[in-house]
C-alpha cells in the first residue's frame, strides 16, 4: 500500500512538470490546504490528473506588469492636505473589506470579437477615471496617520490586474454560454469608508468614466465637524471590544442563501403581528436567518444560550434633516436586541429588530454631535456592554441593500452581480450576515459566516430552505 503511494505520488510530480512555475506553485498550495483539512493523511497527498487540470484552469494570476499607483489627476490642496476623522470611524476597526462586482457582455461565440483590444481599452478607461474621482475623494489616495486623521498626501490607490483561465459563466456555475468578463474588486480601508460612503465612490467614479457630469457628486469630507472624534477614545469604545467575549477559534464557512421577491413576500406576512404591521424585507429575512442560526447553535451545544443580535443602521437616514449619503466616513451604529426565548418566533424576531432600530431617532443621532458627543457616545456603549453581559453568544447582520451598487455602470452595462470578499476574516467575523440586493433590487442576496460545524446544519435546516436557494448561480 505504501509503495502503491509512492508511486502515485512520482506520476503526480512528473504530471506537474508539464506546468509553468506559477501553475505549479498554484498545485502545491492546493494540495497544501488538502492536507491539513485530512489532518496530514498520506492519501490525501495525492491529485488526479484531472483535479490538476481543474486548477490550473481556475488559476488566477497577476498580469506581469510592474506595481502601479493610481493618483489623483490634479493634487490635493494644502488646506485639505489633513483629514479628520470622526467618532464613528474611531469606533470601527481598520480591516479592508472588498465589493466585487462582474460584468459580462461579449458573447465568446463570435469570432470578430478582439477581446484583448476591448480589455485593454475598459483598463485604460478605469485607470483614468480613477485618477480623476481621486480628486474629488482625495483621502481615499492618502494613508492613515493615527486614529484621528488621514494624511492627503496623494500617494494614490494600488492598481493590480488579474486573468482567470476560465470564462466568467463557469466562474459563476452557468456553463451553458462562454462570455468574456470583467470583475472590478474595490477594497478601501474600513477606518474612512462605510458601505454607504464605498457605494458613493463607485456611483462617482463610474458617472466620470460615463462622462455623466449629472450624476458625478463631489463628497462631504468634514463628517468630524458634525461627530468631532476624540483625544480620549479608548479600545475598550470600538466596536471590536464588543464582540471579543464572543470570539470563537475554528474554520469559517461562506455560503449563500437567496430570498426571491416571492418568498420575502410570504416572510413579510409571517413576520406580521399587532406589534409589528409593515416588517421590511430586511427585518423578515433577519428575523428568520436569526431564527434558524439559533436553532443551530442550540442543536449543535445541546443548550439554550442567550444570543445577542446586532444589526446596522446608517444613522445619515435617522436624522431629520437626513445627513447626505454623500457626507464620506463611518456613519452607522449597530443596534442591539436580546434573544432570551428558547424557540423565538418569526415576528417576535422581527419586532425585536424594529424595536432596536427605533432606537436610533434624529435624538439619538443629535446627542453624539457636537462638544457632548464623545461624553455621550460612552454612555451608549457602556450599555451595549452591559447587555453584552447578558448574552452567550452573538449575531451581527450588516445590510447593502439600497445601496445602489447593483446599478453601478462604467460603460459596458450593469454588473450581473455584486458581492463581498475579505481575505484573512479577524475573528470578531464568525456569525456575521451580510445582506444585498439581489440582481433586479427586490430579492436578498444573505451571505452567511459560520463556523463549520454550525453551517454543516444550516445548509440543511427545512425552514430556512423552504424560503431561500443556497448557493444558485448569480446569473439565474
């Protein structure tokens, strides 16, 4: 048996030599991960020659070009050389989540198509672009000095091209029809931009590639004179301090759960009760989504655990007069509610979350500006910390939804869709849901963060399932 290993490990080694480097360098690193999750099984130390192929034509690689910066088209004057910050972006961590949206209109059927003219022109035409919504959005070409400010010194945004050898349709499990595609991956740091502030950027920056003077907005850079951020802000306010008692060690598993306008029609009606007569889409979906990762997390410990659940609110649209979604940083609070129930109910789950958001009026949002508004913000987080306590566990939803990404056009159409990436997730991500539109605005796109083992039994729970697909091409 041992000899038999060996032996198709050497045909494996030879079959690789047929690669270059960078392919085989891909090969190893998968077989690397194979390994470990075998727990270092000889026989998982062995690849088909077909699994091999199947990497390869995955494989994603660099263009080789040399590193480019991408800075602004005219430089950033002396005045505005320092950024402020504000207290909201104090409180959320410096981590680089990533928006990825693709693009598909070339029908690799024709033979008239040039696809590496047409390429090479939407690159230019990007780069270009990018230079000149930098003007307009100078902090994002600038590096952050310390917790309060960003030094606009026009460094510029890193620019990397990559190739997939594979068409866009099998990247995205529809093999029926091969089409040129185009991802755009936009990864901006956490500590200046909200989702509100990222989808602001790509809606300017696509109106300038566009030409669209209409439709291009120049940002509101002086969020800190309304949340001014302070000298004495402390770890133990951000939000990471929040979620470190409920941190978990393990390997995090991503999976989709997508609710079409049918379903979430239906969920609505579920959701309703005397308390809570008009649920939105998003309370429906959280509800049931929280509804069924408890009923996880309780099956999988064999105990009921008091579940935190949190959920984002952008405080620009609870303020009266509503502050402009162009006004750029971090202007979101996450409201808290308490899961004490055993089995809660669908629109018990619902009315909690309406309940919580509620809390966030023009009064709340008012009491964190100004002079007082540190003083306050304390006082806020001193009791999210306090009902912190009296839970075992957490739940955090973020919401994308009407935020106008799906509508984002560079030129060459919408994007048939768009979605969230993060290498190297911190810890605080385990039990994190992050909810977008679906392609046509009215459905939910869930993607789901959980440990292992609990999505083992989620991507198996018949009352989730009977709303949601899991996992189906985002091209339909």
């Amino acid at each position: 048996m041992h000899s038999q290993l060996q032996e198709q490990q050497l045909e494996k080694l030879k079959y690789m030599r047929r690669f270059h480097l960078d392919e085989q360098s891909a090969i190893l690193e998968k077989l690397h991960h194979q390994l470990v999750d075998a727990n270092f099984d000889g026989e998982a130390s062995v690849l088909s020659s077909e699994k091999i192929q199947e990497i390869v034509r995955r494989k994603v690689s660099p263009v080789s070009k040399p590193r480019e910066w991408i800075k602004p088209s005219s430089p950033t004057p002396f005045q505005l050389k320092t950024h402020k910050l504000c207290l909201f972006d104090q409180y959320v961590g410096h981590h680089f989540p990533s928006t990825l949206l693709f693009y598909q209109d070339l029908d690799l059927s024709s033979t008239l198509v040039d696809i590496d003219h047409i390429v090479s022109e939407r690159l230019q035409l990007l780069r270009q672009s990018l230079s000149e919504v930098l003007t307009l959005y100078y902090p994002l070409a600038g590096k952050i000095k310390d917790d309060i400010s960003v030094d606009c010194n026009d460094e510029g945004i890193y620019f990397v091209e990559a190739r997939a050898k594979i068409p866009l349709n099998q990247f995205l499990n529809q093999p029926n029809r091969s089409f040129i595609g185009l991802a755009i991956c936009i990864s901006l740091s956490h500590k200046v931009c909200d989702e509100t502030t990222t989808s602001s950027f790509m809606r300017t920056w696509s109106a300038i590639a566009r030409k669209n003077i209409e439709e291009t907005i120049c940002p509101d850079c002086d969020a800190a004179s309304l949340f001014p951020p302070s000298d004495e802000f402390l770890s133990e306010l951000t939000f990471a301090a929040q979620v470190i008692p409920f941190v978990k060690t393990g390997r995090v598993a991503t999976r989709r759960f997508v609710f079409e306008a049918t379903a979430i029609a239906n969920l609505k009606a579920k959701a309703t009760s005397l308390s809570l007569q008009n649920p939105t889409r998003v309370e429906a979906v959280s509800a049931l989504l929280s509804k069924c990762i408890i009923r996880v997390m309780n099956k999988r410990s064999g105990i009921h655990k008091p579940t935190l659940l949190k959920h984002i609110v952008n405080l620009r649209r609870r303020s009266k007069p509503p502050i402009s979604d162009h006004c750029m940083g971090n202007l979101v609070w996450h409201v808290n509610a308490l899961c004490t129930e055993k089995e809660a109910d669908l629109d018990g789950l619902a009315t909690k979350f309406r309940e919580a958001i509620k809390i966030v009026n023009d009064d709340f949002v008012k009491s964190l500006q100004g002079d007082e508004g540190f003083v306050n913000f304390r006082k806020v987080v001193q009791d999210v910390l306090e009902a912190s306590s009296k839970a075992e566990d957490i739940i955090t939803f973020t919401s994308w939804c009407n935020t106008g990404l799906n509508n984002i056009d560079f030129g060459w159409g919408k994007p048939v869709w768009v979605s969230f990436f993060q290498d190297e997730l911190p810890p605080a991500f385990m039990n994190l849901i992050m909810l977008m539109d679906t392609r046509l605005g009215v459905g939910i796109d869930a993607l789901v963060l959980l440990p292992e083992e609990d999505m083992a039994l989620l991507e198996h729970d018949e009352e989730l399932l009977a709303f949601s697909k899991l996992d189906p091409s985002p091209l339909g």
